[in-house]
C-alpha cells in the first residue's frame, strides 16, 4: 500500500519537537526520524519552512446538524475543520431535536456518517428532565456529557429540553447519573439566580455592549463554577469546565482540583484574544456566553494559559444568520450567544504562540494532545508511531485578513467581523484525517463520508 512521507517540516507535539520526517501507512504514523526515504508509490509532501503538528482537536463544536441548515452543517462545518488543520471535533447535543435519548444520538451518528470530512465525537445532553435517558446515551456511545446551569430563554426552550438543571439538587443528581457512566460531563457554568438579578439591573443610558455584560458578570460565571466542583468532589464527577473566561473561575477549579476533584478547564481564543470594546463595537455581532471581558481580565486568563492552569482550548464554534443577528443588534438580552470560531483556530492558536509569554508547544497541546487524553479519543493527538496520522502542515507566516467578503466554508465565518482588527497568520497548507488527504493545494480534498463517529468509551484521563 502506497503510503505518505512529510519531508523537512518542523514536528511540534507533546512527543517530539524538532525538524524530522514523517512517514504514514495505512492510516497510520509509522517512522518519525531523520532522511526517512520514501518508497515506491508513496505520497511526499515537502514541509521545508513550514511546521508540522498533530491535527487540532476541538472539542466544542455547535454545527446542530440537522438542526438548523441555514445557520450551518457537518459538512460546511468540517469542510471549515478541513481547511484549518482540526481533524476531529466534538458536536454538542444543542440540535433539533435536543440529543438526550439513546435513540437521537443512534440517529444523528448515522445522519452525521457520510456528511463529515473529519473524525467526530457526539455529546448527549444530560439534565434534571433527562436522567432516565444518561445510561443508555453512554451506552450508545456518547462521547462525553454537557449540562447548563441556567435555564434557556422561552425562545430557545425547546432547543435545551433536557439539557439543564438549576438547582444544587438537580445538579447533584444530574452530575450522580453522568458520573457513574465514567464519561467526561462537560458544565455550561453561569448561576441561575444571579443571572436573574443582574438581568433586572438597572441600565439605563448604557449602550449594548455595557447592557450584556452587566446582565452576566463574572460573579455568575464563579459562582457556578464553585457549585459544580464542590458537587464533583462529592460525585466523583469528571468535569469539563466549557468556556471560562475568568482568572477566578481558573484558580477557583485549580483549588477544588488540589481538594481531589477531577477537573480540567477550557477557555477559547476570544477570551485570550479579545476584550470588551470589541463587544462594544460590534454588538450582536460579538455576543457570547459568558461576555468578552476586560483588558485585566484577559490579561490574567493569558497567565493563567502560560502557567498551565488552562487545559484545553475549543472553538465553541456557533453560526447564526446575518438577519438573526441583525435582528437584536439593540437589544443584548434577546441576541443570540456565540461565535463563529472553527475556521480562525488555526491563526488563533499561532497568534497565542506569537505572544512572548506563551510556547508553541503548550498552545499546541491544549488543543491536540490534552483533549485527546481528557477525552478518551485514542490513537490522537500526538505525532508517534501507532497513532493515527491526523496532521496538519502549516505555513505560519501565511496572512488570512479576515474580510466578510472572503470565500469562507463555514457558514457563520463570514459574520466573524470583529476579526477585522486581529492579526491573523497561520494557513493550513494540507490536512490528513488517518493518512488521507481532506485539504490540500487550497481546496478541500476527499469526502464527506471519510470522517469516523468515534463512540465514546469512558477512556479518558484527567487532564493533567
Ligand atoms: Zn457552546
């Protein structure tokens, strides 16, 4: 069988570090060493210049397929993954209908079989309403769990039916029933209660960006975060921490982590990017969940990275129409969270690497090697022999100006505006998912139907 040789480039994993050849067969790293020579039918691709890592792992993704085809899909979304070196992604169980049966995720896996060109893992929802249902949901191979500790707005209730518990003692319960199927459980951590006093908050004369973040202070944000880990340490629960973007919140799992709770946290590149005064600027547009924070903030969440209290950074990839975010441009309490990010995690990650106080290498493991461990996914995430050959070659000096103009894959990139003031470098020159090619010579390669459901076995590890 012909097999695949990645000449020259500059290898950068939690193995191995350094200028080395790759070679691939049957899906698979063989040889990484020095003047590995190809043999007969063999693939070479030459990476002199250009750095070599293991194929991105994101794992929080909403592409809600077969949700909501206007907003996006699996297969505009991994074409986007394709094209930006993320060889699996994980796809939250926000979808039409809500994953939190057995039967729906047995139905969606099949769907998503034939429409994703990289290797996906599906979550189930678990929450107070869907308790009966978490045992079979592991069963059937859910990758992992997430539950929200805040109720949806009226709008969004049927997209979240079972996807939630508020109170501590559906938290406990919710959090018992996941943690006996030994799956990760991802945590939406925003409490309650004191999002419904703040959204009563006076506001008056503030503008939208000032109105958002004062209905979803950090305080909420900490609070739950504090719940959720003093429940784990009681449950045994293995929790994902989705999305933080307070230093707080990072030092309050660092202490439950040293009480004994199994805990890793995530953050995503807006947060470590991104500020206030961009919500400011662009409205609905740059409206997520929790809020862009301040310069302070971000400041301490970038050290908190560095110091590798961070464990994971993922997209949380959201698309929505032009005309849905239109529609709230003034009015921050009915906008819709979240932002189109799988597209950018590329030049994301290598803007992170760029800044003095961070290391390629760590910013290349929160998003390859750690998540594979957190979450069972074996065989990925690391350039060694016997893993699967999930690689990216990357050009990192590549200019991508973000232009709403540009040709993107996924559908919600082009609302990305508010990249229009990032520095953006970092093109994905090819992509292979288990040796084959998904994206090379600008163009998304092979098909849809070559990306794998991976079933969920309950093999991951703490984070760290
Ligand atoms: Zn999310």
């Amino acid at each position: 069988m012909s097999g695949l040789v990645i000449r020259g480039g500059d290898l950068c994993s939690a193995s191995v570090s350094g200028r080395f050849d790759l070679r691939c067969e049957y899906g698979k790293i063989v040889a990484v060493g020095r003047e590995i020579g190809p043999e007969p039918g063999d693939r070479v691709v030459d990476a002199s210049g250009l750095l070599v890592l293991p194929g991105l792992i994101d794992v929080h993704v909403h592409f809600r397929d077969p949700g909501s085809p206007e907003r996006e899909s699996f297969l505009t979304g991994t074409a986007a993954a394709a094209s930006n070196g993320v060889t699996t992604v994980l796809e939250m169980p926000t979808s039409d209908v809500p994953v939190t049966t057995a039967a729906r995720l047995e139905r969606r896996g099949a769907h998503l079989s034939g429409r994703s060109f990289v290797d996906f893992g599906l979550y189930a929802g678990a929450g107070y309403d869907s308790l009966d249902e978490v045992g079979a949901c592991a069963r059937a191979g859910a990758i992992a769990f997430k539950t929200f500790t805040h109720r949806p707005k009226p709008a969004r209730a049927d997209a979240f039916e079972g996807l939630w518990a508020v109170t501590e003692p559906h938290l406990l319960q919710t959090m018992s029933a996941v943690a006996a199927t030994g799956r990760v459980h991802a945590v939406h951590c925003e409490n309650d209660r004191l999002l419904d006093h703040f959204a009563t908050a006076p506001a008056a004369g503030a503008g939208f960006g000032e109105r958002h973040r004062r209905s979803r202070p950090p305080v909420a944000e900490n609070a739950a975060i504090a719940t959720v880990g003093s429940i784990a340490l009681t449950t045994g629960s293995r929790v994902h921490l989705v999305h933080v973007s307070t230093a707080r919140g990072v030092d309050i799992a660092e202490g439950l982590r040293r009480a004994g709770a199994d805990i890793s946290v995530e953050t995503c590149p807006h947060y470590l990017l991104l500020e206030e005064d961009t919500l400011d600027r662009y409205g609905s547009y740059a409206t997520c969940n929790p809020p862009l924070r301040g310069r302070d903030a971000r400041m301490d969440l970038l050290e908190r990275l560095r110091d590798g209290r961070v464990d994971i950074i993922a997209s949380d990839h959201c698309s929505y129409t032009a005309e849905e975010l239109d529609r709230h441009a003034e009015d921050p309490c009915g906008a819709l969270p979240g932002l189109p990010g799988i597209e950018f995690l590329m030049p994301s990650l290598l803007a992170l690497a760029r800044r003095p106080d961070q290391a390629l290498a760590d910013v290349v493991a929160r998003m390859t090697s750690v998540p594979a461990r957190r979450f069972g996914l074996t065989g990925k995430g690391d350039l060694v022999i016997g893993n699967d050959a999930d690689l990216v070659v990357v050009d990192p000096r590549a200019a991508v100006p973000f232009s709403p103009d540009a040709r993107f894959l996924a559908r919600g990139s082009r609302n990305a505006v508010y990249l229009g003031d990032v520095e953006l470098r970092g093109r994905a020159v090819a992509t292979f998912v288990r040796g084959t090619a998904v994206f090379s010579d600008g163009a998304v390669a092979g098909s849809p139907g070559h990306g794998r459901w991976i079933r969920g076995t309950g093999a991951g590890r703490p984070p760290r």
